[in-house]
C-alpha cells in the first residue's frame, strides 16, 4: 500500500487506524472511513464504507472483527480484506456486481481498548475495558452484551467472569455504537463477525437451541461458503447454528442482528483447531484472509442475489 | 506486561456428560486461575485451558485422578508470545 503497511502482520492500533485513513485516501471515489462512535476509553470506533452510489441508502452487508480483543487474526483478516475490495473492486466481476447493487461497511476494531490493552498489558485480554462499579474486575464480554435474550443461557453476571453480559444490554459503549449505527440506517440485510478460533461457520441461534425461521437457508449457504474457503487450502470448517455448534451463548451480535431483520447473519471462528489459538503466528495471516475471502464473497453474492 | 513463563495451554477431550460435570470442579475452581480459551460445552468439544505454570500440578493430579485425558498444545505460552513481539517491534522498524 501507498504507506507500505505490511498485511502479512499484527499491527497497532494506530497503524490500522493509519492504513484505513490510507486506504480511503487512496480510493476517494469507492470508500470513505467513517467514524461510528467512541470506546469506553474514548478512542474512535472507525468503519470503512465501501459504496458506488454515494448518498443514497442501500441495502448493506456489515462485516465486524476484533470484538474479543485477543483473536488477532480477526482484526488482520478484516483490514487485509478492506484493501481487497478497493484492488479487486472492476477486476473481479462478483465483487464489483456486489458494490453494484449493495455497500459494504467493515469494522476491522470493534472493540479498541481491549486491542490496545492485548499490546501493552495483557495478550489474552477478551472484553472491554470498561469499570465495573462494586468490583476489581474490569470489563464486559461484548459478544455477551447485545439485545438478544440478554443475561439469558451462555453469559455470566459476575464481572470477573470471560463471559460477563455487563450490567444490562448496550452497558458497552462499543456495541451501542454499532447498534445505534445500523438501526439509523435501517437497510442492513447481512452481518458477518470474524471471531477466532476453531474454524466454524454458524448462524443463530446461540440463546436458544430453537431453530431459527430461515435456518434451512441459512445452512445452504454456509456450507457453500465453507466449501469455497477449503478450495483455496483445504482448511475444514464445520457448520451450524451457534447453540449447538460449540455451545449456548446469550446476547450475541449475529443474535441480535438476526432477530432486528437481518437475515443473513453469520460468525466465523477463523484458524486454526487449537494449535496456536489465539497466537496464530503473523505468517499465517495472508492465507487465512485469502480463503476466508472466498468464504465472505459466497454469502455476498447469495444477499446480492436475494434481497429481501 | 503480563508474563506467561511457563504457563501451558491444555486440550481435555470430553467424551461425555460425566466427564463434563467432574470438568466443571475446575471451571468452578477459582484459586486456580484457569484462563478458559474454548469453555466446556454440551457437545463433546474439546476445552482448551491455559494453566499458570504454579497451577500445573494441581491441574494435572485433578485430571490424572478424575481419569480426564488431555494433551498439552502449547507448551510454554511466554516463548510464544516472545517471538510475536520480537516480529511486531521488526515490522514496526521495517514500516518507519
């Protein structure tokens, strides 16, 4: 790229924030950067908007990352996938029939503090960095913290837990962020959220064992999805609702998303099984964004193809 | 900074309900400091757990005696750690 940031490694947040702000520089006419909102710690929470029809409102695909801190790879995969699309955006006809007729916005840093708080203070940090009045233990888990069956199944209330939902939904300033800012614009029909690791394609629910309406479609197009991502290196994902996939988990964002009309909701739990969890080393990057690219484009095309 | 000497990562394979309830006296045990990475769920997945290094034999007599099996999939966490910093602060060099 033009300030010759290397996607093939983990970056601060600054640097990310710096290629972003590159990135919308380099490519005026298709991406602008956009700031949503703030973290507890009052850092910005900045999204790319990816769009051919500048000013108007169309139906839109929300792809999220980093939201546990700790799951590096999400956060890389997200800003090497956002140079994607402005390089391959009127080369690679699947991408540029997509901005055709859809935006996309990518969060690459949902949850800044905790990244910061990964590079200075402690690697394995989850939540936020949020206080928790009457407790030593700081954070909420903001994969816990949505309006979906909030404090139900799959979260705990005691702040030192990994999994505590926070003191009621939307406690996190960082997940209220998002939902104020998709619900002013009221045309999302997909959100995609990279997490890691385990190599897992699911859709909702995670509250409830429930099957959601649309699930049969749902599945159809994950395995699709996870059949294009092994073509390119044979990596395996499984496929399934959250719930029974790996296990129940009360006030997600792809919950959340699901039950506000967006039908097509996803979570990716990117590389790899175990081997190095959440220190998946830098040179694995490259690959892992690759394929999981061709993942994301199959459930593109498959909204593109069937807005509702 | 928070060090990792020593610490280690375990994968315990839960074969079954029985298993999953005798697992849950060490998610409940809190002196112990266990860093869930994947939690215990009703599904036969396996957990992975970062173990301090003061906690590894407490871990391993608890898993030994409940005849629990598991592997060790990274075996000292800090080394890892180590070699992604020293590769962060040369990428930063190399961006300057």
């Amino acid at each position: 790229s033009s300030n010759n940031f290397n996607y093939g490694a983990y970056h601060s947040l600054e640097a990310i924030y710096r290629e972003m702000d590159s990135i919308a520089r380099d490519f005026p006419a298709l991406v602008s950067r956009v700031k949503i909102g703030h973290s507890f710690e009052n850092r910005p929470m900045y999204v790319l908007k990816f769009s051919t029809a500048e000013g108007r409102r169309r139906p839109a695909i929300w792809l999220n990352a980093g939201i546990h801190s700790r799951e590096w790879i999400s956060q890389a995969t997200a800003i090497w996938t956002a140079r994607k699309i402005v390089s391959d955006y009127g080369k690679d006809p699947a991408l540029t029939s997509i901005l055709e007729k859809m935006d996309i916005f990518l969060l690459p840093v949902a949850n800044p503090d905790g990244y910061v708080y990964t590079q200075t203070q402690n690697r394995l940090w989850r939540k936020t960095r949020s206080l928790n009045p009457g407790s030593a233990c700081v954070g909420a888990d903001p994969n816990r913290n949505w309006n979906a069956s909030f404090a139900g199944e799959g979260a705990s209330d005691n702040p030192c837990s990994e999994i505590y939902h926070g003191p009621h939904a939307n406690s996190e300033v960082e997940v209220k962020s998002v939902v104020d800012f998709i619900q002013g614009h009221r045309n999302f029909k997909c959100f995609i959220d990279l997490h890691s690791y385990s190599q897992l394609l699911m859709y909702p629910y995670g509250y409830t064992i429930k099957k959601a309406p649309d699930a049969d479609e749902l599945d159809e197009v994950a395995r699709r999805a996870a059949k294009a991502l092994a073509s390119l290196s044979g990596t395996t994902y499984q496929v399934g609702p959250t719930c029974t996939t790996v296990y129940p988990a009360s006030g997600s964002s792809v919950d959340w998303a699901y039950d506000n009309g967006i039908k097509y909701a996803f979570t990716f739990e990117l590389r790899d099984t175990g081997h190095y969890g959440f220190l998946l080393p830098a040179n694995q990057i490259i690959p892992t964004a690759e394929e999981t690219w061709l993942g994301l484009k199959t459930i593109m095309e498959h909204v593109r193809d069937n807005l509702y | 900074r928070e060090k990792f000497f020593g610490d280690q990562v375990f994968r315990i394979n839960v074969r079954n309900g029985d298993e999953s309830s005798k697992l849950s006296q060490l998610v409940n045990s809190d002196n112990l400091k266990l860093n869930f990475w994947k939690s215990p769920s009703t599904f036969s997945r396996p957990v992975d757990v970062l173990v301090p290094s003061v906690s590894l034999q407490s871990v391993r007599s608890f898993l030994k005696s409940q005849g629990l099996e598991y592997s060790v999939t990274i075996e000292d966490l800090q080394a890892l750690l180590d070699n992604e910093d020293e590769e962060m602060q040369h990428n930063e060099g190399q961006e300057r």
